[in-house]
C-alpha cells in the first residue's frame, strides 16, 4: 500500500436513475494518463527542465510524482502543468512501497537504465486484473547487454555499456515497447523493436521525443526504430502536450448512451475510438461525431433496448481491454445475447460478480469469456449491498450500473477509480447524477 492509500479510502453513494435518461450537460475530457505518465517518464532523458501540459489530476500522477521526488528529480506543478527537472536526480532506486501501487512505475527502468546504466526496482503492483509479466522487459534489457539479479522481491540491472540490437517482443506490450523505446533513445547506434504495440500514446511520446532531440521512427507501426544519441541527452525545446484520454471518452460515451437526455463529450479524438464507436453505432446509439466532440441524443426518456454485439478486446485499433467492463454494462441493457472475450488479461472479470447480485444476466464460459442476455433492470436486492470497484475500469464500471439501477448504492476501493478518472463524482453531479463521495 502506497502512502497515498493509506489514507482513509472513500466510497460513493449514487441514486439510480431507475433507468430513465437525464443527464445532460457537456464533458471535458481531461489528458491521457497513460501518455502523460510515459512522458514523465522520459523527462529523465532530458539535459534540463522539460514542460508537460495538459496532465489529468489522477491518484497515478501524483504516485508517479511522488517516485520521481524520491529519485531526486525536482517537480513543480501548476494547473494542469508540470515542470520537471531531472538534473538533480540522485538515486535509481524506485521506492519499494510506492512502485507497488501502480504499474506503470516500470516504465521508469528504460530512461534511468539508459541515462545511469544501472536501475533497482520491485515488481511493480497496480490493479489485480491477471498476470502481467514483466519478462518481456527483463529479456530485452539483457539483449541490450545488461544484467540482471533477482531477489524475492526486487530486480537490480546494471549496463554501463549497452549496446543497440533488433529484438522482438514475444508479445504485443505497450508497456515493454514504450520503455525499450526510451531506453534506446540515448544508445549508440541503431535499435529496432519488432511487434510493437501501436497506440495513439506511445506516438504522442515519440513524437515529442524527436521535437526534442531523438530520432524515433515508425512509432504507431509494429515496427519503431531508434537511431540512439551516443549519450547526448534531450534539450527541453517544446512542452510535452498530453493527447485526450481515449478511454476516458469511451468511457463516458458508454455513460451517456445508458443515461443521458443530451450530453456532449469535448476535447475527445473520435479518431482513436473507432472500435467502439463502430459497435455502438451498430447497438443503435445516436451520436453526433464531431472533429473532436460527440454528441448523444436520447429522444426516449427511459431506457430504449439497443441491439446486442459481440467483443473480443485486441491491442490498438482493436478493441480496448480498458472498456471492456464499461462495455459489458452497456451490454446488459441491450437486447439478445452478447459474447464477451477477454483477450489480454485474464482477470479482468472479477466485477462481474457485482453486476449478477444486480440482477444481471452473465454466465462465464471460461476465465476468459462471458454471455450476457439482456435487457435485465439491475436493482438494489437488498438494502445495504454494496459494490466493489475492483481496479479503475471495473470501478466506472459499477457505478455506471448504480446509476441506471434501480436503488441507492454504495460502492467501495473509489481510491481504484480516482487513479484513472479525475474527480468522477464531481463531473457525474454537474450532468445531473446523484453521487457522493462518502
């Protein structure tokens, strides 16, 4: 447990909407955490201060923060800017108790590897959804010419002297191909990285990257090559400027679909949700899509069935494994029987559970795949039940089925949900809902 969960943690109490559509208003989508996070990552690959805009207030930012502090790095924050300066760092030892809140915090090894030839780190935590190896990571930095040594719980590498190489992931990462990626930007020579993940994110990095020094091509392709620096850091030329969060969008375009009269969704990028839009706009959602808005329009103040569909979450474009459980919400108010595949971790259901004591409909036919029938109307059974957010999907998952149920809900662990959505409540009460954080 981080020193940021070991405050009290919170819970929400919604009153649902008994399946009527009210919500109206607009809502702002904030910066991607899983770019802004990568990017101040690379900030430690940088010769001096490095601006980042458009940063998402998220519990995981302020971990991340918090590391890079404890690292020795200077960080200034105002609004929704952080400036970082790595010169003063210190350490390469990411903090044990920290790192074990969030995943992410392995993205740290390539630029503290690549700049200090040595990083020591925990298996780092995050949200209990399955497996998430980090082998991948592991092998690539041997490959490079490091070395590593484990203990029962901490990895040490050490490579003064690495050297460029091609490797191939044995699997699609985007956690692995962004990291290597940084660790190659200050190499001498050239890096090839083969079966590359292809999110818009990693594209946001490398492209600011090489505003500023590097030489990174064919990021958003499965292949990205680096033609390494020889050990010449990045010059803080342009702000790093954070891309709209696209799975917070879909997220809420999930939300609004179920249980807005009129909501628009600004400062999105339709063109990174295609997956999803594609499939609501089969289901028989009605969406305005704008440059960069969505609008829905529901003519029916109570819930009108939409058609069922099928998912099988794939890497990007496919369909997110990060909407899978607000998509399975969704799927419980559409009419026929969907199939649900779960193809990149394999604990990823766990909330499930809470929708079925709700009255819905799922059957599980594997670890990896469930069968919801619908529509069902999701009710309180018994007055006091709460629900768990289980990690930060799962938690916008239950409390978008407490607000089209039928009863007033409580829902615990929100400490989940605020390391993904910024202030989620508050944004929910200024479209109309009745939701508290307790």
């Amino acid at each position: 447990m981080t020193s940021l969960e070991k405050k009290s943690k919170p819970s929400f109490r919604v009153h649902g909407l008994a399946g009527k559509k009210t919500l109206k208003g607009t809502i702002h989508i904030n910066g991607a955490k899983n770019a802004a996070l990568k990017a101040m990552a690379a900030a430690i690959l940088f010769d001096g201060p490095v601006q980042l805009e458009n940063i998402p207030d998220t519990a995981d930012i302020a971990t991340l923060t918090e590391i890079l502090r404890k690292l020795g790095a200077r960080i200034d924050s105002s609004g929704k800017a952080l400036v970082i300066d790595p010169s003063t760092i210190s350490s390469t030892d990411i903090d044990l108790e920290l790192a074990k809140g969030m995943r992410a915090s392995v993205v740290l090894t390539g630029p503290l590897l690549a700049r200090y030839g040595k990083v020591s780190f925990p298996a780092p935590g995050g949200c209990v959804i399955g497996a998430r190896p980090i082998d991948l990571f592991l092998s690539a930095y041997e490959q490079l010419g490091a070395t590593v040594d484990e203990t029962d719980y901490l990895y040490d590498i050490q490579g003064k002297k690495l050297s460029p190489k091609e490797i191939t992931f044995k699997m699609i990462s985007v956690g692995a191909t962004e990291t290597l990626m940084m660790a190659a930007v200050l190499l001498d020579g050239k890096t090839i990285l083969n079966n590359c993940a292809k999110e818009p994110e990693i594209v946001n990095v490398a492209e600011w990257l090489n505003a500023c020094g590097a030489r990174i091509s064919g990021a958003g392709t499965s292949t990205i090559t680096i033609e390494g620096t020889n050990g010449k850091l990045l010059a803080p030329k342009v702000p790093f400027v954070t891309i709209p969060d696209r799975i917070e969008a879909a997220s809420f375009l999930i939300l609004a679909a179920l249980c807005a009269e009129d909501v628009t969704i600004e400062t999105c990028e339709p063109k990174h949700m295609g997956a999803v839009l594609d499939l609501l706009k089969k289901a028989g959602v009605h969406m305005e899509i704008g440059t960069n808005s969505i609008r829905v329009i529901n003519s029916s103040p109570s819930t009108t069935s939409f058609k069922a569909f099928d998912i099988e979450t794939r890497e990007y474009p496919g369909f997110a494994t990060d909407i899978q459980a607000p998509a399975v919400v969704f799927l419980t108010q559409a009419e026929g029987t969907s199939r649900v595949v779960e193809t990149i971790f394999e604990g990823r259901f766990k909330y499930t559970e809470d929708l079925i004591v709700l009255g819905a409909d799922i059957t599980a036919g594997s670890p990896k795949e469930i069968t919801i029938t619908g529509p069902q109307s999701l009710k309180q059974p018994i007055d006091g039940t709460e629900l768990t957010a289980h990690d930060i999907r799962a938690g916008f998952a239950v409390v978008l089925a407490a607000l089209i149920g039928e009863g007033k809900f409580t829902i615990n662990n929100v400490h989940l949900i605020d390391r993904g959505y910024e202030r989620l409540e508050e944004r929910l009460r200024a479209l109309g809902a009745d939701i508290e954080r307790i």
